[in-house]
C-alpha cells in the first residue's frame, strides 16, 4: 500500500537531502573534523530484503559508503544479533525495536557529539524518540518509521450492525461488541472483538499495556486497584457469563481470524497490514484510534524500530552518518512506502493523504512506549497471568500480585 504524501514535503525532504549530503561532503573532506566519511558498512534487519534493497542502492550515488544489507529472520532476529556482537562480530548498523532498548543499551554505541541535540530531536521527530534513546545529552539510536497499535475493523459488519463510526472510548467498545458478536446458543460463531485471551491474541501485553499508560499507572509499580479494573474489563470479552462475550480460544490467531472474517475488530500495527490483505485481498476493513479512556487526552502506544550504531563497529563515524542519510524526509518516505509503515519525520506525517494512513499519523504524536526490562519476557509474563486467570489457577488478585513480583524480577534482572 504505498503512501500518498503532499508533494511540498517530498520536494522539502529533497532539499533537506542535497543539504545532508553537501555538508557530509564537506565534514568527509576536512582535516578538522576527524577522518573521512567512507567505507563498507554492513546493517542487520528484520525488514524483508526485497523492499529496502532499492533504497539502499542509492547509497553510493549520494554518499561515499556502501551499504551492505542483512534481512534476518523476525523470530530469532534479538537472538542471533546478541550472539553475534557476544562473539565480537555482528554488523555497523543494526535494527531494533524501541521496547528492547533497556536490555540493549550496552551494545549501542552514541552518536558524535552534536549530531542532534534535543531541541532538533523533539523538532523532528514524535517525543517519545527524544524520551527513549536520548540520555545523558547522548543519542543512541534513531527511527526511519513508526509503528503504532491501532484499532482494525471489519466495514462491512459495522454498517450491518447499524454503527456509523468506530468506537473513540472503552466503553463505546463495550456497548457496540454485542451487536457485533455473532452465536448460535451458547457457541461463537464470529467475534465482535479480540481480547480476554492470550494464546491466540498476537499482542496481548501491549493492548494491556496501553491502557496502564492511559490511566497513568506505573506498570512497575502496579495499583492492585487499577491493575484489577484493567484485567476485569479485558477479561469481560472472554467470560461465557458476560453480555460483552465475543472472544474465546477456540478461534484461531487474531489476525488471521480478522482476515477471514471470523471477528469484526481486533487491535494490530500498520506493519500487519501486508499480511492481512496477503491473506484476503478483498477483506473490506478500516482502521481507526486506539479507544480512550479519556479523548481529551488520548494516549497511544507504540513500539517502532530503530536504527543503531554498534559499539564493536570500527567505521562508527561512517555508519552513523548513513543513519543519519536513513532518517532524512526523502529518504525515510522511501523506506516507509517500502515496509508499508508511517514515517517518523514529523513533517512528513502532516502531508499524509491516504486516509488509512492518516489515522496512523494522528496517533504517533501521542504515543508512548514502555521500556520493556526483556520484551521476550514480559511477553510470558503477561501471557501466564492472564492463563492463570482463564484456568482458574489464580484468582485476580493473586494474577496481580504475581504480575507485578514477575516484573520486579525482570528489572532486577533476576527472572
């Protein structure tokens, strides 16, 4: 799905892009500035080969470094970068996703002194670059695109059911999934929404954690009182007992079930948008924001990839200058009509046309990001309490309880 952007921002990233690579030419040739901007740089990712490869070609056309690009399989990518860089290998450039920051930190090397301060940080991209990666007046990464959860639903069921618009509050979401649910007796026949499980849902901690940020709750410090009102409501869509019943785990994955037409709504990122029209070419879906508890002052979540510099890299200066080739408007448009996700460039996410997209934009500049302590961790953690509770092997409280000595552990790093 490529993006339809205002062209006065492509022709500003153009220019934006003469400048960098005028003023790279110019550092690359003086004495002054430490050695010349050159040489082979290798980058990791989990982004597909054949959608950047056309990108990066124009490297050598535009700066004096080449760079060589690595598509890692999704599963398994962390791991194989950790082993790698253990083993004193691994690549200049890797990719990363924001929520590993905190395990991470330590192979990430800095950028030189000046490449952004924070007020051209928070100028050019959404806040929560500038809270995630930028510490102690140091830079340690930066994002091409942004990747926010979002609220996906199935057109044609809404206006069968009478709903004019997706729902902007919890609650909304609560009253409307009935008309949405569909049963024969006592059995599912189609979803109204994804959620009150964790083995078939494919995000179910950060649909958990999104509303702990939208109550302002410390999730490592969790109020048994708030943390229990968060579980109760999401446990409500898989309770046989409820009038909010519409999700069990007798359907298959979430996403796959959405393609197919077995659940009118499920929450997902825009990165999931290739699989789901790869899977059904005709589904008639939209996309709309993440409901609030408060909609005078929506928060949102999010967890985008990130480009970082190596600290075993021996070319740093020359990597981070292509990263920093990476994140200009033009060159970041590109990459985001490649992998199909909104850009991070602030100016760029005002000339979004493409209504789908659009919504995305509005989301990105009020999402934030929890600085996850082990992502694949915490994914079991949250994964296990809310099993418990389904099984029966804990009640609420206990759930809560256990969640929170889990995740004091993790950051402790003793789990």
């Amino acid at each position: 799905m490529p993006f339809d952007i205002n062209p006065r921002y492509v022709i500003i990233g153009v220019v934006g892009l003469v400048v960098i690579v005028i003023l790279i030419g110019l550092l690359s040739g003086s004495k002054e500035q430490g050695p010349a901007v050159s040489g082979d740089i290798t980058m990791w990712g989990y982004w597909p080969q054949s959608m950047v490869s056309n990108v990066l070609s124009n490297f050598s056309q535009t700066l004096p470094v080449r760079v060589n690009y690595q598509e890692l399989p999704r599963e398994g990518y962390e791991e194989a970068l950790v082993n790698a860089l253990a083993a004193g290998q691994g690549p200049d450039i890797f990719m990363l996703k924001s929520s590993s920051r905190i395990k991470n930190l330590s192979k990430m090397s800095p950028a030189p002194v000046g490449f952004f301060t924070s007020r051209e940080l928070r100028e050019t991209f959404p806040d929560s670059v500038l809270n995630d990666f930028y510490l102690n007046n140091q830079l340690y990464a930066l994002p091409v695109t942004f990747n926010p959860l979002t609220l996906f639903y199935n057109k044609e069921y809404f206006n069968a059911a009478g709903i004019a618009i997706p729902p902007k509050t919890w609650s909304e979401l609560q009253r409307i999934v009935p008309k949405l649910t569909q049963k024969q007796g006592s059995i599912l026949i189609r979803g109204g929404v994804a959620l009150g499980t964790a083995n078939n849902i494919s995000y179910p901690k950060d649909i958990l954690i999104v509303h702990f940020l939208q109550k302002n709750s410390d999730i490592q410090n969790l109020s048994v009182d708030v943390a229990s009102a968060i579980f109760n409501y999401y446990f409500e869509f898989s309770d046989p007992t409820s009038p909010s019943y519409s999700w069990n785990n007798t359907f298959e994955n979430d996403i796959e079930s959405f393609a197919q037409g077995k659940v009118a709504i499920i929450f997902a990122y825009p990165s999931d948008i290739a699989k789901i029209t790869n899977l059904n070419p005709r589904l008639p879906f939209d996309v709309a924001p993440l409901p609030q508890y408060d909609v005078n002052k929506p928060v949102n979540f999010t967890d985008y990839s990130v480009l970082a510099v190596s600290r075993l890299s021996r070319n740093q200066a020359a990597a981070w200058s292509a990263i920093k080739y990476m994140v200009n408007p033009q060159v970041s448009y590109l990459f985001a009509n490649a992998v199909h996700e909104p850009p991070a460039q602030r100016q760029l996410l005002g000339g979004i046309q493409d209504p789908l997209l659009s919504v995305f934009a509005s989301e990105i500049l009020t999402s934030k990001n929890w600085l996850d302590p082990d992502p694949k961790e915490t994914n079991r953690v949250f994964a296990n309490a809310i099993n418990d509770y389904l099984t029966g092997r804990r009640d609420l409280i206990k759930v809560v309880t256990e969640l929170q000595a889990s995740l004091n552990r993790l950051q402790r790093g003793q789990l």
